[in-house]
C-alpha cells in the first residue's frame, strides 16, 4: 500500500470507516442568488462571488461534511482566457478556488472551538474532525459547456496526448495550491481516465479520486466499460478511491458492484438527485428526482456494499448531507479530537488546528 493509500485509510478510520462528502455546489450558489449562466458555471463565482463560495464551503461542513470539493470544476485555464482573462489570472483563480475552502475549514473549526456543543439545537454540527479540501478537475467535456460530460463524445479526432495538454497546467496548479487531494469528477470515458492517470505519473505530489458517471447503470455514459475505467484508475498508486458522481441513485448499487470486482481502493459514491439535466435548455428538469428521505435511505445499503465515501453532486444540499451524516451509525459516537496525519515525506494531508 502507498502512501497516499495509508492516508486514506488512516482517514477512513477516524471517520469512523464512511467519510462524508459534501453535494451540489452551483446549485446551493444559485439559490444564495448567483447567476451562473455562463461557460464558467459555478467559477463564474472565483471572479466576482468568492463569499458566497465560501458560506456554501461553511454550510455543508456544518451539515457533516467531512470532505469539501472547490468551485474549480469548470475552472479552466482556457476557459478564462476565453473570456478575456490571461493564462496568470486563470492560474491565480484556480489557486483561489482552494484558498477558499480551506478558510471555510480554518473559519468552521474556530466556530467548533468557540461552541459548547457538538449539535446545535439548529441542527447544525460543529464537531472537530479531520477535513479533507479535495481540488475539483472536470473533464474536458465541462469546459465544452455543452452538456458532453454527460456523453462522452468528443468526436473521433480526440486522442490522449491532447486531452493530457488540457488539463496538464490545470493539475499541476491544483496539485499546488494547498488542497488535500485532487478530484477528477464527471470522467465519461476511459480515454479521459487514463490522461488523468498519466498526469498524475507525472510528478503530481498528492493523491487523488477518480469518479466516472453513468446514464444505464451498467457502464459510464461514452459506452465505455465501467469495469475498464476502474482498472485503469486502480493502476495509478497516486488514486486512492474510485467511485461515482453525477449519476441518479437507483443506478448505484450495481455499479459498486461492477467497482468491487476490479479493485481493492476506498469506492466513493456521489450521486445527483436523480433529477434529468436538459443539455439544449441548460436547466433541470424539475420533479424528475428523488426527495431527500428516498435517497438516504440508498445509503446503509450502499456502505453494506461497500461504499466508504459518500456524498451527492447535483440538486442535492446541504439538507442531503445532514441526514446522510445523520443515517450513518459510525456518526451516533463522539469522535475524538484527531491529530494531524503525515505521510514519512512530511505530507501533510489532514489539516486540523
């Protein structure tokens, strides 16, 4: 076992063996007011909405979150210099992304020292725990913005050394820039899978998950074999979970299932609401989800599969979170107050105060 692994382990275990990850994060800032209609989507908020940013960051750390995924999941370096930024702004912006969160993680553990409680009559939870702040990489199809995350399809012409230029200063800056570990999310394809592989192999010094997404329940949405994708991602000794995001629940067990066959890794699950998503008209199609009750009551079953790091991703909340956290029977003991973990480099993963 790596490094990188132990630490996930160690984690697991003061987690009390699930970790909690946050859920929606464009949608929780759309409520809050932000417009994100634009390319950028919810790093529109790195250039003008940074506090808002950071209160969504501080409400699902107070819903139970214990692991808080940045706004740069659509934060590319062309992405900005399409609208008119340079390469150093977007590089600056991406550095920001992280900075925020890990000030809502300085701001929350002062509001734990300050609290006389765990649970707040609010229902709030200002519990000191480990928090881990993973950098979020989309893939290429995100910064498309035209819905093809959700299929794949980059056209025949697309190869590998092409999408590892992509998103290789990206990374590199990510890996950089303070966060615990890097997400790549959304990965539709096996070709996308193993650029991000290769890039990790090539001098990024922290781990990272990879989470794939599925429309059937079976593979992910290119066609391409889940089981394939997994393997690739359990080659790479700088992963240390593999899972999947952005896909409707009833489609989960089956898929952890498929995971399970392929590797030994933490599998992380991080499901969307079940809502459709209207790539033409940009929106969801609404009443098309589950509500919050239904989902987390896929929850045990998923852990009993095998599942040891479960969130959700889009159009759910912070409500979501809480009663995840809330379902989970390792959370109904008190946690100990947790040191920081070091790997034999010095790597500090685990950032507590």
């Amino acid at each position: 076992m790596s490094n990188e692994e132990t630490l996930m382990s160690d984690f697991l275990r003061k987690c009390g063996g699930v970790g909690v990850i946050d859920g929606g994060l464009a949608t929780e800032l759309e409520r809050y007011g932000a417009d994100l209609n634009d390319p950028l989507w919810s790093a529109k908020c790195l250039v003008n909405s940074t506090n808002l940013i950071r209160q969504v960051h501080l409400d699902y750390l107070e819903a139970g979150a214990d692991i808080i995924i940045t706004a740069s999941y659509q934060a590319t370096i062309q992405g900005f210099e399409a609208k008119g930024y340079s390469s150093e702004e977007g590089e600056s912006m991406l550095r920001r992304s992280v900075e925020i969160a890990c000030e809502a993680r300085d701001v929350y553990y002062e509001r734990c020292r300050g609290s006389s409680t765990d649970y707040l009559g609010d229902g709030r939870i200002l519990k000191h725990r480990p928090i881990l702040v993973a950098a979020s990489v989309g893939s290429y199809g995100a910064y498309l913005a035209d819905g093809s995350e959700y299929s794949g399809d980059y056209g025949d012409a697309m190869n590998l050394e092409f999408l590892k230029d992509f998103h290789r200063r990206r990374v590199q800056v990510l890996a950089e820039s303070g966060a615990d570990l890097i997400a790549f999310e959304t990965v539709p394809n096996k070709l996308e899978a193993q650029a991000f592989v290769e890039l990790l192999e090539e001098g990024i010094n922290i781990p990272a998950w990879l989470a794939f997404n599925s429309k059937d329940g079976v593979n992910v949405v290119s066609g391409d074999s889940l089981a394939e994708c997994a393997e690739v991602a359990d080659s790479c000794m700088k992963v240390v979970a593999v899972g999947i995001n952005c896909t409707p629940p009833r489609f989960i067990g089956g898929l952890i299932s498929t995971i399970k066959k392929v590797t030994t890794k933490p599998i992380l699950i991080y499901p969307n609401s079940g809502e459709s998503y209207d790539a033409q008209l940009k929106q969801w199609v609404k009443n098309t989800g589950v509500p919050d009750e239904d989902f987390v009551s896929y929850v045990n079953t998923w852990c009993e599969m095998g599942a040891s790091l479960v969130g959700g991703c889009c159009r759910t909340t912070p409500d979501t979170i809480r009663a995840i956290h809330r379902t989970l029977p390792s959370r109904s003991d008190s946690t100990p107050l947790v040191e920081n973990l070091q790997s034999e480099a010095g790597r500090v993963m685990i950032k507590t105060t």
